[in-house]
C-alpha cells in the first residue's frame, strides 16, 4: 500500500477550515490522485516544500488574505514553478472580482467557482499542468536567451509573466484552440515582450507621452522580439505571436498594419490579455484601473483593437458573473 501511495500523485487542498473542500477528495482519488488537506500559511507553504505536490488548490474563505499570501510565496519559490495553483471561491463568501482580480495578480494559473462538476475539476488540473509543462520548458529557451543576450536586462522573469500566460491559456482553451495552438499561445504570452530588451530604459520608463522617435523606437520591440525568437527551435509555435500582438483588429495596429483574421489567432489572445494584465498595474503614465473599469475598457475596444469574437469569451474566463453584469453580447 505505501508503495502504491508514493506513485500516486498528489493533489494539496489549502483551506481555512478542516474539511470544508471534503468533496473534492473522491473524484481526485478516482482520477489517481492522492489528495491531503492543510491550513493556510506557513503550514501549506511547509507542505509544497516537503510533499512536491502535482497541483495546489487554494480554497478562499473568510480571510481572503490569507489565500493570497499561500498564492505568492508559493510562486515566489522558483522550485515551485511547474507546480499549478487554483483558487477556488465560493460566490457566497465574497465578490468574484476581488477573487478573479488578486488570483491573476497572485499568479494562480486559474480560478474555479462553486459548485463545479467532478469533470469540470479535472480538466482544469490537468489544463493547469499542461501550461505549466509549457512554462518548465521555456527554462531553456530563458538560458539560452540569456546567454546569446549577454549582460542584456530582460526586464522581466518568465516567473513574473506566468500570471498572465495563465490567462491566456484559459482564453485560448475557451476559443477551443487545440493542445499544440494553446501551448504557443502560452509561450507567446510568456515571450511576448522580449523585443524590450532593444529599447532604452529611458523610454520604457518615460512617465508622460513618447515623441514620435521614441514611439517609433518602442514600436520596434516586436520585431526585435520575433527576431530573437527564432534561434529557438519551437519558435515556428509562437515567433509570430510575439512579432503581431500589438496587431488592431482594426488594422491600426503595428509592425505590420494586419488586420482581423489576418493576424494569428495566438496574437489576437495575448494582445488581449497583454493589454487587461496592463491596465490591471500601475505604469510610469497612469495608475492601474480597477477590474470592472478594465473590462468595460476591453469591450469598449470590441471591434477596434479587439476581435470581437474574443471580448465575450474573455470575460467570461475572467468571471463567470461579469457578462451578466455587464450585458456583454458576443458581436
């Protein structure tokens, strides 16, 4: 039987009260999953450390902020990084979009409601494992960036995107992109921006509005993205992605001025998700918008910068309860 236990893989449960997620434990021990239950804090950050388990579900209660701080030390560790983290949150508690807003800031990888189905549970692991799969992979593609870069700050950490690759994965699994399209679209995510490393800080950091050289320059960083990109083996997944998702569905949009289905499928969802992860943080021009206020931003944008097709999926991967709220109709 002990034999037996260590090759099952293990599901940690973190709650705030003994059993209150008891039901997950017989679907997730039918699926082979070992399942063990423990408290927030430093008892659930012990446990990742010690047990290595395949997936965290962090269960949010009363004390949201509790949730929140297992969700970051938990991605703060870089040995946790091909370990998913889902919150799950019970609309009874608190308000959905507190949850959805703080779980993509705290890099969960996705956010479940109650009450889900049994199968419903076990896809999103097992679409959570397959992202972070991606993302452990992506740990040689970082090296060798790194070292053909030399001493270049890369501004960001594959760690630091991982939040919003999450999104983006969920986004591109709602659009019913298939495993081999959702996994570029991961990497495109966690990719997307490394054409910055060619811009001066100076302009990256500019508090007020660019002049038309420095826009100019900062409009290059796609290109210089793709461009890196391409040393990489699997680039042919997602080198395109980097180099047109700052592509408008409008045609306004650059390097290249595409417009509509003339931009891949995989920039279409990054540039959506690049654009809500900014305006969700504060940026050297403007502080950071409210969740709401950044998704009535989003679909406001329907039909310009945004596929219209997308918007309504987005939303709903965002919160469940926000389309009804927000009267969103797909276009």
């Amino acid at each position: 039987m002990l034999a037996e236990e260590r090759t099952r893989r293990l599901i940690l449960v973190v709650e705030d009260e003994p059993g209150r997620h008891s039901r997950l434990t017989p679907p997730l021990e039918r699926a082979g999953y070992d399942v063990r239950a423990v408290g927030h804090g430093n008892a659930a950050i012990s446990a990742v450390v010690v047990r290595h388990p395949e997936a965290v579900l962090v269960g949010v209660g009363p004390a949201a902020g509790d949730a929140r701080d297992v969700c970051r030390r938990i991605r703060a560790d870089p040995a946790n990084e091909a370990v998913p983290v889902i919150v799950l949150t019970d609309p009874h508690d608190r308000d959905g979009f507190d949850e959805a807003a703080w779980g993509i800031d705290a890099g969960a990888d996705d956010i479940l409601e109650l009450p889900f189905a049994d199968d419903h549970l076990l896809a999103t692991i097992e679409d959570a494992l397959e992202m972070r799969r991606a993302i452990a992979d992506l740990a040689a593609v970082d090296a060798a960036t790194a070292a053909s870069l030399g001493d270049a700050d890369l501004h960001d950490t594959p760690e630091a995107w991982a939040g919003m690759a999450g999104l983006a994965h969920r986004l591109a699994t709602r659009a019913g992109l298939d495993a081999s399209d959702t996994k570029g679209v991961v990497f495109g995510a966690l990719m997307h921006d490394i054409g910055n490393v060619g811009v001066d800080d100076t302009i990256l950091q500019k508090p007020g509005p660019l002049t038309h050289d420095e826009a100019a320059a900062m409009r290059r960083h796609p290109v210089i993205g793709e461009n890196i990109c391409r040393s990489f083996p699997s680039s042919r997944d997602f080198a395109s992605i980097v180099r047109h998702h700052h592509e408008r569905w409008d045609g306004f949009g650059y390097p290249d001025r595409l417009r509509a289905d003339a931009i891949p499928v995989g920039a279409r969802i990054v540039g959506l998700v690049d654009a809500f992860d900014a305006m969700l943080h504060d940026r050297p021009y403007r502080a950071a918008l409210e969740l709401e206020s950044a998704l009535l931003e989003i679909i406001g944008e329907s039909g310009r910068q945004f596929d219209p097709d997308l918007v309504p999926l987005f939303v709903e991967v965002v919160d469940p309860a926000v389309r009804a709220r927000l009267r969103v109709r797909r276009a």
